[in-house]
C-alpha cells in the first residue's frame, strides 16, 4: 500500500460513519453506512430495507468519511473507490461493527454487508486559522 493508502485507512479508523455513493436508475445517491476496515478493504453494514446494496453490488462505488463535526482545527476528508460485492462478515468483522441501530427510518434495521476493494484512495485536510475558529466559538 502507498503511504496515501495507509493514512486514508488510519484516518477512515477515526470515526465510525461515513457515505456510500453510487447510481440507482441513472440518478446518484448517497448512503449512510458504519464501516470497518480489514485487511486494508473497507467493509460496509447497511440498511438492506432501502435496497441501495443491490445498486452498489458489483458496481464501482465511492465511500467518504470525514472528521467535519469534530472539534479538531485539521479537518480531512477520506474517499475509496473500488467494485463493491455483498458479503457475509466473519464473526471477527462482526465483533469490530458493535451493535447496530435498533430503527432506520422507523423500520427495524436489517443489515447487509459489503466490501470494497479500494482502486483509488484519496485525502484531503483543511486546515482552519485559529484565530477565526476562537472568533467564532463564541
């Protein structure tokens, strides 16, 4: 893996949620989806009842994360792309995903799992002044 590569897994590591995007009939979409990454593959559980895992299945998707809602004054953006298949996660992958939400949207949370094998990996940090971020505090 390239050094790029290596901080976008270490990155990705720091928060738990990111978005799937891909296309459904023609139209983009993105999704919510917890992640983990296992063996420098990212694994996705989601929401199977919106059927957006059958759009993503074997098509090349885009996954994003990022540290926007965090406190922190470098702010970074992740992205993977790679082909996404729907899996079957060991009980090791499991145990890395916690539990999952009881609702989605009112519905009870089915999930389904998929992996993407990243092709291309990008990052991408803002850095802010603080000067302006105390400005803005208060």
């Amino acid at each position: 893996m390239s050094p790029e590569e290596l901080h976008a897994i270490e990155l990705l590591r720091r928060v738990p949620y990111g978005r799937v995007a891909t296309s459904m009939r023609a139209l983009p979409f993105l999704a919510l989806a917890r992640h983990i990454v296992v063996e420098g593959k990212v694994v996705l559980r989601m929401h199977a009842g919106f059927g957006y895992h059958h759009a993503c299945n074997g098509s090349v998707v885009a996954y994003g994360a990022d540290n926007f809602n965090s406190r922190d004054a470098r702010l970074w953006s992740v992205q993977f792309t790679g082909t996404a298949q729907i899996v079957e996660p060991t009980t090791a992958e499991l145990e890395l995903f916690g539990p999952g939400p009881h609702f989605v949207d009112g519905a009870v949370f089915d999930p389904v799992y998929m992996r993407i094998e990243p092709q291309f990996v990008s990052v991408h940090s803002l850095a802010e002044n603080l000067d302006r971020a105390y400005q803005h505090a208060l």
